[in-house]
C-alpha cells in the first residue's frame, strides 16, 4: 500500500481566523513568545468553525515557552478537547539548510512534542507523514516536556550570549576587549568562538528573546524548583530588552563584534 503523502496545493494568507480553523487538519504555532497565549486565543475564539468540524483540528505549539504556558494553553482548548488535539512542542536547532557535502540532503531542526495526542494519531494518515517530513519526535504523554526541554536547550545557548555580551562591554570601557578576545583565543578557543559567534548574530534576534529569556527562568523556578534568589535570567531578559532597545546596532544582518560593542557601549551609562 502507498504511504500517504503531504501535498501543498497553494499558500496564502486567510482573511479570518475562522477560515483558517475550518480548513485547515493542523495548526503549527510559531510566533514570539510572547504572542503565544494571544494565537492561541485567536483559534479558540472561532469557536462556532471549532464545534462544526468533522475531524479534530491539531493545534501544535512550537514556541519557545515555560511548561507553565503550554499547560495555560492546553486549558484554553479544554472546553474543545472533542473538536482539537493540543500538542505541546519546541524547535530545537537552526533553520532547515541543504547539507554542502550531501547534495539533495537537508539538515533539519528537531522538533520535539509531548502530551496525550499524537500526529501519528491522525486518522487521515496525513499526521505521520509530516511528522517524518518536519523531522517530529513524540517524547513524552504529558504536556509540558517538550516546552521544557526546548527551554533547557535555549538557556545553554542564548544565556551564555548575555554574559558574553556583557564581559565583552565591559571589557572594552576598560581598554581591554582586544586582551580578552585574545587571551580567549589562545586558552579557552571553543569558548572565544562561540562568544564571538553568540555577540556578532544576536543583535537582530533581541527583541524576541526577551520573553524567551522570561519563559526561561519561569521554567527553572516552577519546574526546576530553583527560587527566585537564585534567578539568573530576569537579568539576560532585561539585557536583551536594552539591545533591542538600541537602534542600528549591528545592523540587520550582523556585524564585526567591535561594531556590536561600540553601539552598545555607546548607550551603557557612564559612571
């Protein structure tokens, strides 16, 4: 028997809300995250569309949220649980790109999910094809995993960009930024890099890992059960809420990190 595939007729926008809940077999959610308790609002708002519907309509969260939030948006769909499956998710890894020494192939985010529904519970067949196409993996029954996890790996990757951020700074107010970016070269290179890398792409990704770095530390306190006297990213949400803040810095596409420095220092107030 032939696997079921997942064709795309046309893309386009859709005037109303409604329109998009009645046609559409699944919803992927992917917005900063602080819009996200707002879209999923939006799609439980069309609930005459949601009630008429003859299959469950899978609303599938991808953001990058607390646990705390998945579950608040998992009790917005509560009084619907007949008409639409949540599926609580996160991205993990940068876009999809063509792997350079494998024509053809592509290297693909991984897109984690949890909680009691399941593509691959679609009786159309459709659910598990794009699964496999989105490169989708189910890890757990219960709301809440997959947001978490994709919150564990952001705080590796993005927190340390905010301390970066912060040593580079200070390093140049003290005449010193060309002494540090070389004493990292030559005794903790991996971590140079990586600082490096981390300063120079930030500055237009900012203004969305605000509530990201919020949802983080909302993920550690309720989850982790970390308090709040040890809370470390409050502050990398009100140090990406100052970047954002800053006009030009870095411009749209990036910059030589001394041009992130300079714009940023530019702005830090003077003792």
């Amino acid at each position: 028997m032939a696997k079921p595939t997942v064709g795309i007729l046309s893309i386009g926008d859709m005037e109303k809300d409604g329109d998009l809940v009645d046609q559409a077999d699944y919803i992927l959610s992917i917005v900063p995250p602080r819009d996200a308790l707002a879209t999923a609002r939006r799609i439980a708002f069309a609930k005459i569309e949601l009630k008429r519907r003859k299959q469950p309509l899978y609303y599938v969260d991808l953001n990058a949220i607390a646990p705390r939030s998945a579950r608040q948006i998992a009790d917005i769909f509560q009084p619907f649980t007949e008409h639409v499956r949540f599926v609580d998710g996160g991205i993990i890894g940068g876009p999809p790109a063509p792997k350079p020494d494998s024509p053809g192939e592509w290297r693909k985010p991984s897109l984690v999910v949890s909680g009691p529904h399941s593509l691959h519970d679609d009786q159309s067949g459709h659910g598990a094809s794009l699964a496999s196409i989105l490169n989708m993996r189910h890890i757990a029954d219960e709301i809440g995993p997959a947001s978490g996890l994709k919150m564990c790996f952001a705080s590796t990757t993005k927190g340390p960009t905010a301390i970066a951020i912060q040593s580079f700074t200070t390093a140049s107010r003290l005449g010193v930024l060309d002494e540090l970016r070389a004493h990292l070269s030559n005794y903790s290179p991996m971590t140079g890099q990586l600082a490096e890398a981390g300063v120079k792409g930030m500055p237009s990704k900012a203004y969305r890992w605000v509530e990201e770095m919020r949802q983080i530390g909302e993920t550690f306190e309720v989850d982790g059960g970390w308090g709040k006297e040890t809370a470390i990213f409050p502050g990398a949400a009100a140090l990406y809420e100052f970047v954002a803040s800053v006009e030009g810095v870095g411009g749209e596409k990036g910059a030589e990190v001394e041009q992130v420095v300079h714009g940023l220092t530019s702005k830090l107030k003077k003792e």
